[in-house]
C-alpha cells in the first residue's frame, strides 16, 4: 500500500516529487499532498466537462 501511494504521488505530480523526497515524507505531509492532489484533478476535470458542454453550442435549425 505503501509503495502505491508513494508511486501515485510521484507519477501524478508530473515531475514535482522524486521518489526519494515522497518516500522520506512524513505520512501526514504525504496524505497532505495526495489529498490536494486529488482535489486539483477534480477541479480540472470539472471545468473541461464545463468547457466541452459549452463547446458543443446550440442545435443547428435545418429547414424541412
């Protein structure tokens, strides 16, 4: 369990934990940068679902 969490962190980070630095983190700071982590995406993913809904525009009225 260990090892998936320190791997998620690193991997999702995109570059902004080593391997090294999140497995010698304390485990509160780790939950604490996981938990944020997870929070961003969710925000992310949010506003693309809004911009794709936006995107998509009106129906376009065909005459017949």
């Amino acid at each position: 369990m260990i090892h998936e969490s320190i791997f998620n962190l690193v991997y999702y980070s995109e570059g902004a934990f080593s391997f090294g630095d999140v497995y010698d983190m304390p485990i509160y700071l780790r939950k604490f940068y996981t938990d944020k982590l997870v929070d961003a995406r969710k925000t992310e993913n949010d506003r693309v679902a809004k911009a794709s809904q936006n995107a998509r525009g009106p129906k376009i009225q065909r005459p017949g």
